[in-house]
C-alpha cells in the first residue's frame, strides 16, 4: 500500500510522539522494505506424498533481524509442512 510512511509519520505528529520514537518507526519501514523476504513467506517447496494426500514441505522464512555492526539483514529460515489449503495465490 502507498504512502505508509507517511500516513505511520502524521499518526505519530498528531500523537506528539517523540523524534526517537520517528526515527524508530522511519528505520524499521526501510529495513522492511529492503529486506527482499516477508514474514511467513515461502522460500522453498517439496511436494510430498502422504497417505493419499498431497503436502508440501516448504522452507518459510520465519524471522528478520538487522545487524548494526555489519549492515546486513539476516534472514531466519524454518521448515514447516503446509497442505494445498494453506498456500495463498497470489
């Protein structure tokens, strides 16, 4: 959605947030955006086969952390077995 930063920045103005908490909030929407995964996101798919069901085993990305003293992001991953129903098109 557009113009997030800015409708999160007028909320914290009309809400006499203090300058930290702004440079908190401007930090972590440029980390998100550029962190190139989302939370909950799948990375990697298997298909299985499970007593006539089809699973999946899939590698989703289960945490986002920023290390200061390199400038990375890192990417936590977790192996997580979803069902056809659980995988969202889109």
């Amino acid at each position: 959605m557009k113009f997030t930063l800015l409708k999160k920045m007028i909320s914290l103005i009309a809400n006499r947030a203090t300058k930290k908490e702004m440079y908190l909030e401007i930090g972590a929407y440029f980390i998100k955006k550029g962190a190139n995964y989302q939370i909950g996101e799948i990375i990697y798919k298997k298909q299985l086969q499970h007593h006539s069901k089809r699973i999946s085993r899939a590698k989703v990305v289960s945490g986002l952390s920023f290390d200061f003293d390199t400038n990375k992001i890192y990417v936590r991953k977790g192996n997580k077995i979803v069902s056809p129903e659980d995988i969202v098109k889109g």
